[in-house]
C-alpha cells in the first residue's frame, strides 16, 4: 500500500500519527541532494518499527529462519522416542488414546487400527542426552544446541488448513501469515532486499507434492508490502530481475537516473509524497538487481563450508540450496526467511520415501545451524523446524507389507525443535503420552509457539494487532501464552 | 448538463451529538466484544451496550445509563475511574478512550442518551440539495466549508481527458475515444490551446463516447470478476481447468448493454428460478459458482460441499450487504446485530444445489453448454451412435463382436472431443427436494444444531415470506433496502476516487466508520434507485461534477496536512492504476493491443517454469501466438493456484474481494522496466512513432500524447532527449545490443527502421512507459 494510503483512518491511533509524522517529513524534509530519505525509509517500512505495538519486550532473535516440514513429519519415528510402540507393535491401539478425536478420511474411524513400531532405533545423544533416531544423524549431532518441543497440538486434520493455522493463526486462507506479522512490526533491516522472504523446495524422493500456496506467506489483509517475497528455485530467484536483453546495466543507470528527475520534476508540480515512494521504489528496484546476484553468487563460500550443507548445496531449489541462501539472507539484513520443504506425507513410504526425505533435509539443517554459530550469528537468530502435524502411532496400510507401511495425519501431539535466539539449548519441552499419541505434559498449542515466537522477537502477542473488517486481528486471535520455560 | 430536480428531504444534522455518528462507534470499538450482540461467547457483567433498554434498565439501585445525569452513570463513573479493577475499557486490553471520546459519552448522556440505529441500517432519505449546482458539488462544498479547505480549480484538459478515459474503459484517450474524434482530433492539432477548457456539451458526448464503447464493460467487469472471485481453474491441490468464460464475457455484455443493477443482481442471484427464464439469465448464476473446489483426496464431500454454500452467502454479503458475515459462522456477530442464526438462514438460500462436494470435477453440475446449436446437435448424434453401437456389440455373436467394438471406439473417441469442445459452465438450480439446513456449531459440517429455514434478518428490511434465492435477490433491490445501493454506489465511488465514500467497501457494519460524506453516500443511493438502478447514468453523474474534475495537485501543505487522503474532496483523485490497466495502457499506446472481444482465456507472455514449479510439473504454460498474446488483460488464463505474473496488488481470486489493493514494491517496478510485454510495447511505440512523424520533435511530442494525452513540457523534452541521446550512443557503439533488445517480444517489425535508432527511442519509450504520470490515473 501506498504511503498515501497508509494515511488510514481506521487503523489504530499510534500508527496513524506516525504515519502523518511521516508523511509531514516526507513533505518539508527534502534535502537539495534529491531523494528524500524519509521516502526511501518509508519503503523500506522501516521507520513503521514497532508502530503497531511497543516494544516492551527485549527482542532476542532478531531474526528468524522457518525451516517449515511441509507434510506432516512423522514425530514417532524421528524424534518422539516411545519404547512402548516396540511392545504394542501389530496389537490393536489400546482403550483410552482416541476418545472420539477426529482422523483423516483415510483413517477414518481409528479404533482396531494396530500399532506401529518405530522404523528405525533411537538414541541418545550429546551431554543434554536428546533421543533421536538413527533417521536424522547430523540433527543428532547438534542435540545439544537444540530445543525439542514434544508436546505441540494443532486444530486441523489436512494440510492446507493446518499449515495456514500454523503460519497465520486461523485454517483459512486470508489471514497475515507470521513473517508479515513480523515485518509490520518490526520493518527491515536490509535496504537492498525485501524484509520477510520465503523459499520453497521439494524432497527429490517422494512423490507425493503438496502445493506451496502463497497464503503461507500472505499478508492477508495487512498491505502487500508486508507479504514474503517468493524467491524462486531457480538460478533467478526474482522474476523479471534482469535488464532486458541488449540493455546495459550502464545505459540502464542513465535511464533511471533520467526517470528519477522526471519524477522529480513531477512531484515539484503536483507535490503527491506518493511520487517520492515512487522513486524510491525503483531504486530499491535497481539495487536488488544488482544484490540478488550477489545473493546468489556462491563463488566466495568455502568449499568446507559448501559441504557441511550436503551434496545438493550446489543445486537451486533443493533444501540444502534454500538452507545456505537463508543464512546468506540473514547475514543481508533479513528478518525474516520461511524455507519449505514438501514431502513429509508418508501415508505408504516410511521405510522407503522416508529416506530420502531425510537425507535431503537432516543435513542441511543441521548445517544452518552449525554455520549460524560459526559466525556468530546463532545467538541472535532463531532457527525453527517443524510442520503442521505429526503421524498417527498406528499404521496406516498392511502390516505384513513393510515395503507400504505408512501412518496418517496426526494433529494431536508432535515435535518441532528451535535453536538459537532467545531459547534454552540443549533441552526437551513437553511430552506426549506413552505412545505418542497425545500431548499430556505441558501441552503447546499452536497458538502458545506462535506467541513465543513472537516473544523472542521482542513482541507481546496481545499488542501486535491490526484493524481489518471493524475488528481488532492478531496473529494469535484470542489465544495463546507464552511458553516461558523454554525461555533462555 | 444535467438537470436536476430539488427534491425535499432531511436537513443537515445539529451540531449536537448524534447517537450514530458519535457514540456507537465508540460503544462498537470499545465496548461490544464483551458488552455486545454475541450472546454465547464473552458477554461479561450482564450488560448489553448494543440494546438501549438493557443498557438503561434499574440494576437494584443503580444504572449504566441514566439519561441527562452523567453523573449518576454507571458507565461514565467506570471510563474515569482510575482503579485499574474498575477503570472500562480493562486497561490490560491497551486500548483507552481519548478525554475527547469520554467528554462526548458524557455529552451524550447529559443530552438525554438518545439511542438509534447504525447508520447504514437506516433507510436511505434523499438529502435536499439546492438548485443551480450540481448536487455532488454542492454537498461536497458542505464538508469544504466546514474544514475551511479550499477546493482545487479544474485540471487541465488533457489531464482530464486521460483520467475519464482510463476511469471509464481502462484505455488512453487516443485509443478509446479514437483518432477521427473531433474532440481529440483538436487536441492533437498543435496548433489547438490545450489549456481552453473543455464545454459541458463536448465533456457529455466524451462520456457517452466512452459508455457505449465496448471497452467500457471491459473495465468494469475487472472489479465484477474480483469480486466474484472467478478464475479458470478450481484452486486447491490438482487445480483443474474450468470453463467459467462464458460467464466472463456475459458480464461484459451485460455492463455494455446497461443490465440495471437491481437485474444485474436478480439474473446473477437467481436468474435460474425466474420464471421461463432465458439461457442469459442461467448463465448469469454462474456468479455463485465462481468459488473454489476442493478436489484434496482425504477431504469430506459434506465438509467440501458445506464449505461452498458458506462461500455462496458470504460472498453475496460483501458484495450486496456490505456485511461481513463470516464472524457468524461460529457466534453471534461482536458489533453488528446479526446473530448466528441470521447467518445459517442466509446458507439456507444456497443450500439447495444438487452438488455433493465430492471429486474435484471443474464442471461439476448444474451446467449450463454453451456453444451453437449444431455443436451440440453433432456432439448428442455421436453420443446416439455410440449408445447404438454399444448396445448392437452387446448383442452381436462373437464374429461381428470386433467390428462393432471397433465402430464404438470410434465413436467413444469422437464424442470425448466434440464434448469437450463444448464448454460447461457451472450455474445454479435448485433440487426438488429441499435440504435441511442446520446452525452449525462453531461452523463445523458435522456439527449441526437446530433446524433453520430460509430467510432474512428484518433488521435491514423484513421480507417475512422470503423462502428462495429469488426471493432473496428481490428483497436485497426491494424499495427501502438500506444496503444495497449504497453498497453499489461505494464501490463505483471507489473505482474512480481511489477511496470508497465509506473506505470499507466489504464493510457497511457497525465497525465500519461512518462517512464523512454521508449526505453525498444517500444521496448518490437514492438517485441510482430512482434512475432504475442505471450504471451509465450514475457514473454519468459522477464524473460530471466539478468535484470529479478537480486538479489532483497539492496545491498546499497546510491543505495537504488537513486532508492528507482526500477523504474531503477537495483534490482530484491520484493514484496509481491497477496493474491491469498499466498493462493495457502500454499495449493500446503501442498500438498492439488486440481488440477481440471475449472466449476462451489467453495465456500472454510469462516466464518458463511458473507453473511446473507450482505444480510439480504437473502444469505447463503454453504461451498464445498472434493476436492472444496482446489481448486486454481481462482475458488472461487465471490459474488460482499461482497467478499471472504480470499483474501485482490483484485479488487473489480464492475469496470475494472488493477492496482494490495499493502497495509499491520493487518487484512491481522489475516488471514494468523488464518483463517482455513493456519491452515489446516500448518497441511498437517507438516504431510507430518512427514510421508516422518525420523528425525527433514531432515524435517525442506523439509518445507524450501516446502515454500522457499531453505534449512533454520543455524541462522533460530536455531529459527525454538526454535519454534518447544515452541509448543512441549505446547502441551506435553496439549494434549487436541493438538487435537483442529489438528481438524481445513475439512480433515482428516491418523492417526499413534504423536498429540503432529503433533501440534508441525504444529504451527511451521503455522508461516512459514507468514515469510515475504514466503509472498514474491524475
């Protein structure tokens, strides 16, 4: 939305003096060197700090990578240690897990469905003594920088809905998804790339594709500005980012620079602020042209550091490819960068797609963060990982066929693990119950992460609103507590 | 000019406080999410605020509002009380009232509390407007006077012709008035004052000029199609193709042929159920069908199909009502009052489909073929022939078995195609048997609770009888609807002001502000009724007012601070334009624009790989050849799942949208300096320009006129031919540059141009085409 239409008189008070403060410099504080810079801030929203809500919170992260599982990743067999469904395996589920909960179609009514046992052995390991299984290796060889979260539940049974609950607080599409929550709030930190950018990548080994749909990055009703800018997995990550063929990056220098004066000869004339937004929209236009080539030059990384990513670090689109531009962003100013990965829907793969799933994510994220501390930049970054479910602790396909064992879709209790940025390191919050089927020892709702999460980042869940359709909107709607102690 | 009859009617409102304007927003914003209409969920302390005789009723001894004494007022005691357990609203929920809201509260109560209704909910009374003056004028000049804001003197003749022609087809002047026209033709004659005003006679033949152009219903269907969230495949995983259409060009049609608002509705509401009603009228129900389907395997049919009638009535609420219904799909409404049962009778209307939700079909019926006659009486004798030799190979011994096996093949193959050449749209009807309709808790398909049948709140306008989708659309154009024009009349406002009279089209509730221009809103409500809901007619008015035709310059800060949105109309409205029409902008001034109107959506330039990467491969975009590529962005395929990538801020399509979006990102400027249709339209434009006038004057001052409808002034002449002179040294220097930039874009130049040069004026061309004047509707 435009500056002019920031002017809005329906949006909660602070913002809208400050918008008018804005626009009063915008208008009186030109300097005789040309652009304002009022105006180039304003683009980059990053004098819109904080207008939606105080900061009353000292931020810890002040930036976030969501390494988002889209899927499903099955808790039981990957992180969520229950020896227990090694006991029970093959034996129907046991009285007293379901009570009427609600499954997939393809499950249908659960109960007679038998248990399945994890594929693969867990262990412990690091000094915090974290279980994971022998699926993730490399996670496990970071457990101690690590913060398990075993007991997080969600509303929502399929996909689409679940994944739009987890990243924008409601199962349908249309809300403000947590990265433009983030850059409304908090703005940019980088004058040369968007504030909230997100990747997408798909596990090479399954077949299964879920749809990337661009309201898990959405800004819902808050203005586009605020919205993830997609960078595609391709070697032009920003469609239209080159000058057309035959014109020169000088020539289109010149050209800008002609452009700028016309405009400026323009607002002279009819003296709308929106024309300075304008000229600095096509700077900013011009300098991305030149730092997402930067961004996506890969020649100045070690080799060291190219290979602790794995194999695929090379390969636009791949995960491990999206781990290393994520810490490139970061390290430009990027606040927030929301990597997903489609794959985790294991309903007839956990002994075969499974695998390859895993070697496609475990190493790079791993690497993400082993990287983030090598320079120092963990202690201010917060890494997630984690999807929108787990998978159900029975099977879902013919017991005797291990070739198709799969489990459905398990909304009830699953992991997802941080690091970095304000959490306790090395340490497992919450349980499910024996079989990991509900989480029953501190239970955290979707709501509660998504209200620590904006915790950690210096803001209080209540306060970060927005008015839309007469009413007052948060990423948390009514809900949600912050799960303090996780806290570092 | 237009005449126009004084009509009696309400005066202007005393200066005092008035219960609608001043007091239930604030009672709204601050007070109903706990003190309010919702009757299950979060209502505290016994206190209605929505319901005047709960909120003044005894308490044992006390009273939240006691009429003319603040003093003995419950509710003014708790809002200046300074004990935080006592102080309203909590203080933990951070939102206080200013010492003004507060004084005005108590204004109110110590003038006796008067209560009212919302605004919007009150009958339209056509405000009195004095003789002479245009009615629009006159009752802006009321909001003027007051501020003390002088109003900006007209804009400039060409300024003015530009904006009316982008307002009213989308297109330049040039290109949609046309060449031959006298008006134009004298503007483009150097030797004419472009500065002389334009007479009242020649403004009014401009207008119907552009009305009856076919180009007209082009522009207004582009907000019709958003709102009505069309596209052409289903959404969701799998996103399969539709064949919506012919429902698209049906809008054109009816906008071009000046369908009143009030058929508009009815055709598109329930054109099925009028009686003998015509193939038009069916295909206008399309409307309802617009809305995604879900063809997820693990998904509910109930649960798909329930979520298709909530998005039927939700999406008549924002686009008739102005109601955000959807807070009541799970409780009663917070602010406005409608409860959770108004909200499942309106689903009642819709409820009635024979669709189960099953399968992700894109032409799930009802369907309605469209096609001529003959395509459909060869595509049924096929489907006669291969019946036949279906039921002759059944019978048949085995020796003959093979030939006509073969012969039903045949025929199975040739009636697939015919039949899929016929395109289904999908439309409404109404099954025989009528479905139950249930409130259903929290929303839930399978949690449902009591019965409810049709009908609508009486809170807007009882219509007691109300029992079918026609009835419904006959209640919402009934005389004294409170909603329905004012709605309409908003969105047309908003389409050429930028800004909606009340600024939230989706939302006339409580919530909404009230408008400043209130008077102006009715009056505008009353005039398009008593016109018989005429389109043309209303924008006729509109944008022949003084007001419409105001310079949009910021004359003064001190005005500018005053009135930073223009919510008082004092300027002319500035704004950049849709993306669509800077698309269609640059094709018309470039001269490629192809004109065709309606069929199949076109699929115009777009990068590889867009569609493989959104869909695993499972979608490739095929470019159009020809004429497709350079058709009005109207008609470009609209794949829900991932958008046209040429156009930004556009609605997304999934849900209803009638809130045009504004924002400036840098990618927006990559796509209008980069992507090969602004490439392709800087080159025809400078071909055209190269070929038609004879020297480097005469041709800059063609592509002002072009982009601009104006000649550049001499200080832009100046940086235009410092641009024009960068690009030629250039590609003087690198003639190989030269021909890679002129070989961008599908069609070719005649040849006989300079390529130097022709690259030249086409990068200069190419940056005018990003000006912020050519971008913007001034």
């Amino acid at each position: 939305m435009s500056s002019w239409h920031l002017l809005d008189p329906a949006s909660p008070a602070p913002l809208r003096d400050h918008q008018l403060a804005m626009n009063r410099r915008q208008f009186f504080g030109r300097t005789a060197t040309g652009l304002g810079t009022a105006a180039l801030a304003s683009l980059l929203d990053r004098e819109n700090g904080l207008a939606a809500g105080s900061p009353n919170i000292a931020p810890k992260a002040k930036r976030i990578i969501y390494l988002f599982q889209n899927g499903g990743p099955t808790h039981v067999d990957l992180f969520d240690y229950k020896p227990r469904l090694q006991k029970v395996h093959g034996k129907p589920v046991p009285d007293g897990y379901l009570g009427g909960k609600r499954f997939s179609t393809m499950t249908g009514d659960p109960s007679g469905k038998l248990m399945l046992q994890p594929v693969e052995p867990f262990q412990q390991h690091g000094q915090s003594g974290a279980w994971v299984s022998a699926f993730m290796p490399h996670t496990a060889a970071i457990a101690d920088e690590l913060c398990f979260v075993k007991s997080l539940h969600t509303d929502a049974i399929n996909h689409a809905p679940a994944i739009s609950f987890l990243l924008s607080g409601a199962q349908i599409p249309g809300r403000p998804t947590m990265g433009a929550w983030l850059n409304y709030g908090l703005g940019s930190s980088s004058e040369d790339l968007p504030g909230f950018v997100v990747m997408t990548s798909v596990s090479k080994g399954t077949s299964c594709g879920q749809i990337f749909y661009d309201f898990y990055w959405g800004s819902g009703f808050l203005p586009t500005r605020f919205q993830g800018a997609k960078f595609r997995g391709s070697r032009d990550p920003v469609l239209y980012l080159n000058n057309p063929d035959g014109l020169s990056p000088e020539l289109r220098r010149g050209l800008l620079d002609d452009l700028a004066e016309l405009n400026e000869m323009k607002f002279r004339a009819v003296g709308d602020p929106e024309i300075e937004t304008r000229i600095a929209q096509y700077e900013m236009a011009y300098r991305m042209q030149t730092s997402v080539p930067d961004l996506t030059d890969l020649s100045d990384e070690p080799e060291h550091v190219l290979a602790m990513y794995g194999p695929q670090v090379r390969e636009p689109g791949t995960f491990a490819y999206n781990c290393l531009m994520a810490r490139r962003l970061a390290e430009r100013g990027v606040n927030f960068i929301q990597c997903m990965h489609a794959g985790w829907d294991q309903h007839n793969s956990l002994t075969t797609e499974l695998y390859t799933q895993c070697r496609d994510t475990d190493q790079p994220s791993a690497a993400l963060v082993r990287d983030l501390k090598m320079r120092g930049l963990l202690e201010d970054t917060l890494v997630i990982w984690g999807g929108e479910f787990g998978r159900t602790p029975f099977i879902q396909g013919d017991l005797a066929n291990r070739e198709r064992w799969g489990r459905d879709h398990h909304p009830y209790a699953f992991t997802v693990w941080m690091a970095g940025g304000g959490v306790k390191p090395g340490i497992s919050y919450g349980a499910s119950d024996d079989l990991g089927f509900n989480a029953v020892e501190n239970p955290v709702h979707v709501h509660d992460l998504q209200a620590t999460i904006l915790h950690l980042s210096g803001i209080n869940h209540e306060q970060l609103t927005y008015r839309f359709q007469g009413r007052y909107f948060r990423l948390t709607d009514v809900h949600g507590h912050v799960v303090k102690p996780i806290l570092a | 000019m237009l005449a126009f009859a004084p009509v009696a009617g309400r005066t202007a409102p005393p200066s005092s406080v008035v219960f609608s304007r001043d007091i239930l927003p604030i009672l709204s914003d601050a007070c109903f999410q706990c003190h309010g209409p919702d009757a299950k969920e979060g209502r505290k302390g016994d206190l209605r605020l929505d319901d005047e005789a709960d909120a003044k009723r005894d308490r044992d001894g006390y009273r939240v509002i006691a009429e003319g004494h603040p003093d003995a007022s419950e509710l003014i005691r708790r809002l200046v009380s300074e004990d935080p357990e006592e102080q309203m609203p909590p203080p933990k929920l951070g939102r206080p009232l200013s010492p003004t809201q507060i004084d005005t509260l108590k204004r109110w109560v110590a003038e006796g509390g008067q209560w009212g209704k919302h605004w919007a909910f009150e009958p339209v009374v056509r405000p009195a407007v004095p003789e002479g003056v245009h009615p629009i004028d006159a009752l802006v000049q009321h909001g003027l006077d007051a501020a003390g804001i002088k109003p900006n003197p007209p804009a400039d003749p060409a300024t003015l012709l530009r904006r009316l022609s982008l307002d009213l087809t989308g297109l330049p002047p040039a290109m949609a008035i046309g060449d031959q026209s006298a008006v134009i033709s004298d503007r483009e004659n150097p030797n004419t004052d472009h500065r002389s005003p334009i007479t009242d006679h020649d403004w009014s033949a401009i207008i119907d000029k552009l009305l009856d152009s076919p180009q007209y219903g082009e522009r207004m269907a582009w907000d019709w199609l958003e709102a009505a969230r069309y596209a052409d495949s289903n959404g969701y995983q799998g996103d399969n193709e539709r064949t919506m259409w012919p429902w698209r060009d049906w809008v054109v049609k009816a906008f071009n042929e000046n369908l009143p608002y009030d058929q508009f509705t009815i055709w598109q509401l329930a054109g099925d159920l009028l009686p003998q009603a015509n193939p038009d009228q069916i295909l206008a129900t399309g409307f309802n069908r617009n809305h995604m389907i879900n063809g997820e395997g693990g998904r509910i049919a109930e649960e798909n199909r329930v979520d298709y009638v909530m998005d039927m009535s939700e999406t008549m609420g924002t686009v008739w009502l102005g109601l955000t219904l959807n807070c009541c799909r799970c409780h009663d409404h917070k602010f406005d009052p409608l409860t959770q049962e108004d909200y499942y009778r309106f689903t009642a209307f819709f409820n009635q489909t024979p669709v189960t939700g099953g399968g992700g079909n894109p032409q799930t019926p009802p369907v309605l073929e469209i096609a001529p006659p003959d395509a459909i009486a060869a595509r049924d004798a096929v489907r006669k022939e291969r019946n036949e030799a279906k039921g002759r190979a059944d019978k048949a011994a085995e020796a003959e078995k093979a030939a006509l096996t073969d012969a039903f093949n045949t025929a199975e193959a040739n009636l697939k195609s015919l039949d899929a050449a016929i395109p289904k749209v999908m439309v409404m009807a109404d099954q025989k048997e009528p479905r139950k309709t249930f409130l259903l808790d929290r929303g839930l398909y399978n949690a449902p609770g009591r019965e409810v049948t049709a009908g609508v709140p009486p809170v807007l306008l009882p219509a007691p009888d109300a029992a079918n989708r026609l009835d419904l659309a006959r209640w919402l154009v009934a005389p004294g609807h409170p909603l329905t024009a004012r709605v309409a009349v908003n969105r047309i406002w908003q389409m050429l002001f930028g800004i909606g009279l009340v600024k939230t089209a989706e939302d006339f509730g409580i919530q909404a502000e009230y408008p400043q221009q209130r008077e102006l809103l009715d009056w505008l409500a009353a005039e398009y009724v008593a016109s018989g809901w005429d389109t043309k007619a209303l924008i006729k008015t509109i944008v022949t007012s003084e007001t419409y035709r105001r310079s949009s310059a910021i004359e003064s800060p001190s005005d500018f601070e005053r009135d930073p949105a223009n919510r008082l109309l004092a300027r002319g409205a500035r704004f950049r334009m849709p993306s669509w029409m800077i698309r269609d902008q640059a094709l018309a001034a470039s001269g490629l624009l192809d004109r065709t109107l309606g069929g199949a959506s076109v699929y115009p330039y777009q990068p590889a790989g867009i569609w493989d990467e959104a869909t695993f491969g499972k979608k490739t975009y095929t470019e159009s050849r020809g004429g497709d590529l350079h058709r009005r962005s109207l008609y470009t395929f609209w794949r829900r799942i991932v958008g046209p990538t040429e156009f930004f801020d556009t609605a997304k399509r999934q849900v209803c949208e009638v809130n045009p979006l504004r924002t400036n990102t840098p990618m927006h400027a990559l796509t209008t300096l980069n992507s090969p249709t602004y490439v392709e339209a800087a080159r025809f434009l400078a071909d055209g320009v190269l070929r038609s006038h004879p020297d480097e004057t005469t041709r800059l001052d063609a592509i002002g006129v072009r982009l601009l409808a104006r000649k550049p002034a001499p200080a832009e002449l100046a940086v235009w031919q410092r641009s024009l002179e960068r690009a030629r040294g250039a590609f003087q220097k690198d003639p190989a540059a030269a021909t890679s930039l002129l070989a961008t874009g599908a069609k070719r130049s005649e040849p006989g141009l300079d390529p130097a040069e022709h690259a030249a004026w086409t990068a200069l061309c190419l940056n005018l085409l990003n000006l912020d004047e050519t971008l913007t509707k001034e």
